[in-house]
C-alpha cells in the first residue's frame, strides 16, 4: 500500500489556524483534521480539493504519494 504524504499541517500553522478552524472551512470534524495531519486517514478527492481551496494552492502541493 502507497503512503500519501501531506503538508496540511504546516499549512496550517503558517496561517495561524486550528485544527479546529480548518475542520469547520473544509465542513468536516476537528478529528478528520487530526487524522489528516498524522497521516492516518486519506480524504476522499473532494474533501482534498476542498482543502487545496482553502490554502489556496495545487492539492499537489499538500498531498503526495
């Protein structure tokens, strides 16, 4: 099985969000946003796209095999 590796943490921190803040941006719970940033839990390609809005950037450049 392939890791998907991602940066959605320190994206995070660089815009000065919670785990808690971005779960409400992206319409999902504070523990999806955990499971995420620990790399526990793959999004579906919506909820990546969501996520790459919210940062404004690629999803390319958050998530990576």
């Amino acid at each position: 099985m392939e890791i998907i590796r991602n940066t959605v943490q320190k994206l995070r921190l660089n815009r000065a969000l919670t785990q808690e803040e971005l779960a409400e941006k992206a319409g999902v719970s504070r523990q999806t946003i955990i499971a995420i940033e620990k790399g526990n839990y793959t999004p579906s390609v919506l909820l990546a796209l969501k996520i790459a809005r919210i940062f404004k950037v690629p999803v390319e450049d958050i998530f990576s095999l």
